[in-house]
C-alpha cells in the first residue's frame, strides 16, 4: 500500500477533522480559487467557470501542489514541456509560476481556448474534442477524427460533462439514505462481478471487455461503479455510470467527515479513477472488486491507490451504460 493511501486510510478510520470547502458556481469549489476560476472561465466562448472548474477537479482535485507519476504538475497539471509553452503570467508579478493557480488556471483557460481553436474542423462534438485534446493531446484528436479510444481520456471527457452538467442547488445525501444504500448493497452481497454490469434497477449483464480481456456480456451482477449506482438509486439519488464519473458528480469530504455510505476512491489521479466501493465504517466498505469475483465485504487498503472519499449529490444524472 502506497504512502499516501495509508495515511488517508488511517486518518479515515480514526477522524482528522476539517472545514469542508466552499461552493461556487454549481460545483464545490475552494474559495480561494473561486474569482480565479469565475474570471479565467470567461476567456473565450468555448469555455465556461463551470467547465474549468470541472477540469481542475479532474486534474488535481484543486491541489497546487499536485505531481502526477508522468511529471504534470500544479493545479492544472500542466508538463513542464507544455507550461514552457503555454503558461502566462497570470497575476503580472513578473514570474510564470506552474505552482500558482494565479497563473494556473488562466493558463489553463488560454491553453483550452487554443485547443479549441485547432481542433474545431474535427468531426464530432467540439466541446469533447477540446477535452481529449486536453487529455491526450490534439494529434491523437486528429487522428482518430475525435474523442481517441483511450479509456482513460474517454472517462475524463465524460466525466467532466457530467460535473459541468450538474444542476445546482443539489444536496449531499441524508443519513437516511446513507443508510438505505448500504442495505441496498448488503442485499446484493454474493452477486458476480460483471465488467458493466448493474444498473439502476439491479443486476444485468454487463459489456466487453475490462483491461485484462473479462468480458461480462454473460454474466449477470455488477461492476464497482454499477453497484454504487444501483444502491443509490434505491436511496433515491441517481448517480453517474463510471467510477470516475460519480467522483466528479459527488461532494468530496474531510478525513474527519467521513461517515457510512460515502464513496471511496481508487486511482493515481481524479482522471484515473477506477475502482469505487461504499465505505460502511471501521476501515471497510462494500464493492464489486474485480472479475471472477462476487460482492463483499473488503478492507479499505484492498487496494493501494486509495485517492479520495465522497458523498453523492442528489442531483439527477442520465444513466449512461458502458
């Protein structure tokens, strides 16, 4: 288990405390960077404070000092090759600093813009091609004519839509539904795992195929993502379809808020989110692991990317299958 999960799972399980950040615009947004983002957002036409907004919690979770493992760095996660290039000096002190949002997130701004710029003769929906250009880069937009057929950037761009989506006004899940989705889940312990498995309504078979080749179009039960899916639209609130997706569309929480039914995270970065289980207390959650197995009770550390813990929303969400 790495470093950084063991501290977050301990912290977790014995409570930390803190204030929980602000909201602005529809999304939950620190309110230090709230202007930044409200200002930098209104750049050009294509993008929108919600929109950037989106793509910082996707990048960094609002974290400046964020590093991913391939180098990107700062609050946008920008490369060193690509800040080079790209960023500007945001706040006029003389200096381009990839580390400060104050020229950050202008940066990032002005950067899509320039995205959008050269991407708009590519086929498709111009707002998802910005975003995978953003992701993978705007050769491989070209070249696949659109969003490439990368996993991960195809997550990204659905999962900042879904966030840039979401109404306002939406409230973090009751105790009580809370708790209706933990039964909810208990009640499915022993299904398969299925990879795209689970929907709404419960169990069904799922698509082809997950990174090792499992296809679950014969096999009824769920995936991770479609477990928490189905268990919440018992409690009423209707959640995205990726793991990723309902990350973005959640309330992120504190170590010391942390309470039975939120989300817990798995993956290097939020754009790389891929595991989701529901956190049922004492260091244990209720998940769909992985193919060959069934639903069931795992510790938190089942895995050593733990990233982050989240509350659902009770805004309403299409269910996209996969």
């Amino acid at each position: 288990m790495g470093a950084t999960a063991a501290v977050l799972v301990a912290a977790l399980v014995q409570g930390a405390g803190d204030d929980p950040v602000g909201t602005a615009l529809s999304l939950s947004v620190p309110s230090q960077y709230k202007s930044l983002i409200e200002d930098a957002g209104h750049t050009c036409s294509e993008v929108t404070p919600n929109l950037l907004a989106a793509l910082l919690t996707l990048e960094s979770g609002f974290n400046p000092k964020a590093r991913s493992q391939v180098g990107a760095e700062g609050i946008a996660q920008f490369m060193p090759s690509t800040w080079e290039n790209q960023g500007i000096d945001g706040n006029g002190d003389g200096k381009r600093d990839v580390w400060d949002p104050a020229d950050a997130i202008p940066s990032a701004a002005a950067y899509l813009c320039g995205i959008a710029e050269n991407v708009k003769d590519v086929p498709g929906n111009p707002q998802s091609n910005m975003l995978a250009a953003y992701n993978a880069g705007t050769g491989a937009v070209r070249k696949y004519g659109g969003v490439p057929p990368y996993k991960e950037t195809q997550n990204y761009v659905q999962s900042i839509q879904a966030l840039v989506d979401q109404p306002s006004g939406g409230k973090t899940a009751t105790t009580r539904q809370a708790e209706t989705a933990i039964d909810a889940a208990k009640a499915m312990i022993g299904q398969p795992y299925s990879w795209g498995g689970g929907n709404a309504h419960g169990p069904s078979t799922g698509t082809c195929c997950s990174p090792r080749g499992r296809s679950g179009t014969n096999i009824s039960g769920f995936d991770c993502s479609g477990l928490t899916l189905y268990a919440y639209a018992k409690a009423g609130i209707s959640l995205p379809r990726t793991a990723a997706e309902q990350y973005a569309a959640s309330e992120p929480v504190k170590p010391g808020d942390v309470r039975r039914g939120d989300l817990v995270f798995y993956g290097s970065s939020p754009a790389s989110i891929h595991h989701v289980g529901l956190y049922i207390g004492g260091g244990w959650i209720l998940d769909a692991p992985r193919p060959g197995t069934q639903v069931r009770y795992d510790p938190m550390d089942t895995m050593p990317d733990l990233i982050a813990v989240a509350r659902p929303t009770s805004h309403s969400h299409s269910h996209k299958e996969i």
